[in-house]
C-alpha cells in the first residue's frame, strides 16, 4: 500500500507539471498574433521540449518529501 501511495504521489506530481507547462505554452495564444512568432519561436518551442522532460524531474526531486510521507 506504501508504495502505490508514493507512485499515485509522483504520477500526480509530474502529471500537474505537465498540465501547467501545457498551460504554459496554451496561453500565450490569447496574445496578439505579432507576438506569437515569439513567444512559438522554435527556439522556444524547443525549450519547452526540454522543459517537459526536465521539469518533472526537479518537482519531484523538490517534493520528494511530500512523496515520501504516508
């Protein structure tokens, strides 16, 4: 039982992660369409990329407490 918590806790952790980095990249649309060709450059659509593999990680490493609790 111990550790389904802590993997519902870190599939839980990474799966908020990725909702606000889609979030994220979801929003700025609502800008006015000069400003796409920035904020969508491949650059950082590319950094976003990294982002969603990175960033979950360093949750996770930041909540490990919180996961590891019961």
């Amino acid at each position: 039982m111990r550790t389904a918590v802590k993997w519902s806790k870190t599939f839980l952790t990474v799966l908020g992660t990725w909702v606000i980095l889609l979030l994220a990249v979801a929003l700025p649309g609502l800008l006015p369409a000069r400003w796409q060709y920035y904020i969508y450059s491949p650059a950082s659509v590319g950094l976003w990329m990294i982002a969603m593999i990175v960033a979950p990680i360093l949750v996770c490493w930041k909540l490990r407490h919180w996961i590891r609790t019961y």
